[in-house]
C-alpha cells in the first residue's frame, strides 16, 4: 500500500473521529439543557441553530428542532362540555348551571399553525433522510392525533400509509425507542403490537371521528395480519360500544377467541356483550373460559 493512500485513509479516519466527537458534545449539551429547561425552553434554539450549522443532517439534531417547534406551538386553552369525559380526559373542573345541569371544563392543548406546519416539515425531512425508522412515523402521526384531536383524519391518513409501507416494503424496518443508543429491528409480532396501541390512542378520544378511525384501522391490520386477536378483538368492541350491536360484537369477540382463547381483555368484553343480550348461555360460556 502505498503512502499517498495510507495518508487519505488516514485523514478518513481522523474526520470520522472528529464528527462523532462533535456529535457526542452536542448530544451531551443538548440532553443537559433539556433537562433543565425542557424541549421549547430559553436558550434551546440557539443550540439547535448551532448543531444545525455543524450537522444539518443529523437524525438527533432533527428530532430536537421537530420537538422544539412542536411544544413551541403549544398553549392550552379551557374549554367547556356537557359530558364527564373529553378526548380521554377527566375534567379539571365541574360545575352547576343556573337549571342544575353539569357542565364540565377540560384544560386542552391549541396549536399554532405556523410552528406546528415548521414541525411537521423538520419531520418528513427525517422521514426522508431515513424512511427505515419506523419512529419517526410514529412521531408524525402522533403529531397529527394532537393537533387534530376530536377528528384525526390526517393522522389516519398516516398511520394508514405507514401500515401499507410496512407491509410493501422490502427494506427492513427500525425502531429506535430512545432508551438505548442502537434501533432495533421491527418484526410483524412487534409491529401488530406497536398499531395495537396506536389503535387504542384513537379509541380513547372517544369521538364519533376517532371510532370511526379506530375501525377503519383495525379492518385493515385485521386484512394484513389475520392472526392477531387485537384487530378482531378491536372490531368486535366497535359494535359493542360505539353500535351497541351485541350480537355483531360477539361474532368478531368469537372470531378473535379462535386466535387466542386465553386473551382475558377480549372474555372480559364478551362477558360484557353477552349480559347486554341478557344470554346467559353465552355468559356461563365466557365465564368458564376465564376459570381455565
């Protein structure tokens, strides 16, 4: 070898080591001052700004700008309503009118539209700079489930592209849970896992919009993995709350106890169908599957 390469192979090596210096310090800087001042707090902009500069591309530096914006964009606002639960939430407050009647107040988040569009355009540039992380779509999605909150129409949009891209793709999916330094590789069992608590994030608005979205997710990952209880589970609870069709809730709460009988979630609610049928059959029949 001679040493006109070992000198360029050399001065590789050497910059490598000065980049992965210079992101450490910044990551060590950017993780102190969270601490003490929070993702949108006095003298964050200016850090991005600077590790902007010096990395442009760097996944972490977009994910503080992304975070920055985002609760930039925030303020909370007290709104009032005639039901005890709102988005998920317990009220803040309850009071009487002059008639008697309850009316409930729930403190809820606002968004500012310009800094939320900074947001989502610092995300689908993570998104494109690195379209194998799946966290990174889940972070845009959820963005949206905020910003939308009673009809979340683009986060289902979403979620829903995310799903068809998983299922597509040849390219091997990540997950990087922040929790370690290294992405762990995204199989079918965890993915099913991970849209199952993203189906319950929509459940839980408990919004004529979000139920509607919370079927439509649940048909189409029921279409992609037939295997998994949750999804016949989720459609059968679909009727049973939102339609109050016992029996079709229990057609689908049937269906999903082939896949896995010992699932007590799924009983629980079949129990709770059955009894709103008044079929005690059908609850002596739940019941003992829960004694197994």
């Amino acid at each position: 070898m001679n040493m006109r390469k070992i000198a360029y192979m050399f001065a590789a090596l050497l910059l490598s080591m000065l980049s992965s210096a210079q992101t450490a310090d910044y990551q060590r800087r950017y993780s102190a001052l969270l601490e003490r001042v929070g993702f949108a707090g006095v003298g964050m902009e200016t850090l991005i700004e600077n590790w902007s500069k010096a990395e442009p591309e760097n996944p972490e530096m977009l994910q503080a700008r992304f975070y920055y914006c985002f609760v930039k964009s925030q303020s909370t606002e007290v709104v009032t309503r005639n039901e005890p639960k709102y988005l998920g939430m317990a009220p803040i407050l309850n009071l009487k009118d002059s008639t008697g009647t309850d009316i409930y107040y729930y403190e809820v988040l606002k968004y500012e539209d310009e800094l939320f569009g900074q947001a989502m355009k610092v995300v689908d540039k993570m998104i494109s700079l690195h379209p194998e992380r799946l966290d990174f779509r889940f972070l845009k999605a959820n963005a949206y489930l905020s910003y939308e909150r009673e009809s979340p129409d683009m986060a289902l949009s979403s979620i829903m592209g995310l799903v068809y891209d998983y299922k597509t793709s040849k390219k091997t999916w990540l997950y990087h849970d922040g929790t370690t330094p290294e992405s762990v590789a995204v199989d079918d069992e965890l993915f099913a896992q991970m849209m199952q608590e993203y189906c319950y994030s929509l459940y839980i608005l408990g919004t004529p919009s979000s139920y509607e979205a919370f079927l439509k997710l649940s048909q189409r990952l029921n279409e992609y993995f037939p295997k998994e209880s949750d999804f016949l589970g989720n459609i059968g609870s679909y009727y049973l709350v939102v339609k109050k069709d016992y029996k079709t809730a229990v057609k689908y709460y049937d269906k999903a106890l082939k896949l896995d009988p010992e699932d007590v979630n799924i009983i629980n609610n079949a129990i709770l169908a059955a009894r709103r049928m008044t079929n005690d059959k059908l609850v002596k029949k739940y019941t003992k599957m829960l004694q197994k």
